[in-house]
C-alpha cells in the first residue's frame, strides 16, 4: 500500500476506443485541479509519436517481469499474452509527494486493480460508449489497428461493459463536449474535498 497519508487519485477506465484518454488530456488541461498523469509501465512498442518516460515507461518484458518479482508495481496485468501494463509504486509516491492528485488512464482491469489497492482514496471512473456499434465506429476510424485487433478489442469489450459496477460514477461519452464537462464537474468537486 502507498505509504503517503494525504495523497488522492482519480482513475479512468474504459474499453478501448470509448473516448478516455481524450476526456483525460482535457482534464489535465485544468490547472485548478491540480492534476499529475500516472505514467504507466507497459511492454508494448511505442505507437506513433509516443515517447518514454512521458506517455509509457515503455520496457522489456523481462524488465517488467523483473519489477513484478521486486514489488515495484501496485498494480499490474498482462492484457495480451506477453503484453504487460502496471503502475509503478515509485510513479504514485513521485506524484504524491509534489501535492498532486494522480490522475491515472488504465484499462478496465487495470482500474479496479487500482480502485482494490487505493480503496476511498481514489475515486473511480469508468468511461463508457454510447453502444458497441459506436465503440466499433470510433476503432475503426482511428485508424491504429488493423481489423483483427479490432475484432480482439470488441471481444474484450462487452466483458469490460459489464465491469463498470466496481467504479464509483459511470461517465457515458455519447457527446464528448458533454462527457468532458461532466467529468470536469467531478474533479473539482472531488478534488476540493479534504481527504478523510
């Protein structure tokens, strides 16, 4: 367990493609909130113009596998065989430590892993598409993933719909405008509440 008495979290899950790390990146826009990004450790290649340290700690995987046998990470799960993603205990004391509420983008697994290790002092949002058919939509339109990995994907997703009762608030991204105002209004609430 962190060992920080005072520090705060705020985690966001959802299936791929359901619009997270855009409402993430517009809440992380709001300095009032004082929000710091937990950067994940993942095994997985960069994408893009992905850079270490900044978007992933992006390692090995007998890097990864070497932190899990230490008890580095607070968390972790292998989503994809041999595809492994999972919080770093150093990232979450880093963060605390500079007075930060640590805003994490995780998986659906990886959230409630989080919302299991932190307990009331995360507060645990679960984004969700307006229906699988628009989740397909956006996948595909992203243009990232070839079909078979959307296929994977949407075969993940149903099961991940279904998780959304470990989170504490259900964010449905049927209008991004109105998803990323509503979690703005969460945060802030949550963030000017004095931690018990």
């Amino acid at each position: 367990m962190p060992s920080d008495s005072t520090g705060k979290a705020v985690i966001f899950s959802a299936p791929s493609g359901a619009g997270k790390t855009t409402i993430v990146r517009h809440l992380l826009d709001h300095s009032e909130l004082n929000l710091a990004f937990s950067i994940s450790a993942t095994t997985r290649p960069p994408r893009g113009k992905e850079v270490d340290g900044v978007d992933y700690h992006f390692l090995t995987e007998s890097a990864f596998r070497e932190r899990i046998n230490t008890g580095a990470l607070l968390e972790w799960e292998e989503v994809y065989p041999g595809k492994f993603y999972g919080t770093l205990h150093a990232e979450l004391e880093r963060l605390w430590s500079e007075g930060k509420t640590v805003l994490f983008d995780v998986d659906v697994v990886g959230g409630t892993n989080l919302k299991k290790a932190l307990g009331d002092r995360a507060l645990a949002v679960f984004i969700q598409p307006p229906s699988l058919e628009v989740l397909r939509h956006r996948l595909e339109s992203r243009g990232t993933d070839a079909p078979e990995r959307i296929d994977e994907r949407m075969a993940k997703a149903g099961w991940e719909l279904e998780q959304s009762v470990h989170f504490d608030r259900v964010l449905i991204n049927d209008d991004l405008d109105a998803a990323c105002e509503e979690a703005l209004q969460w945060l802030t609430a949550y963030t000017n509440t004095a931690q018990a």
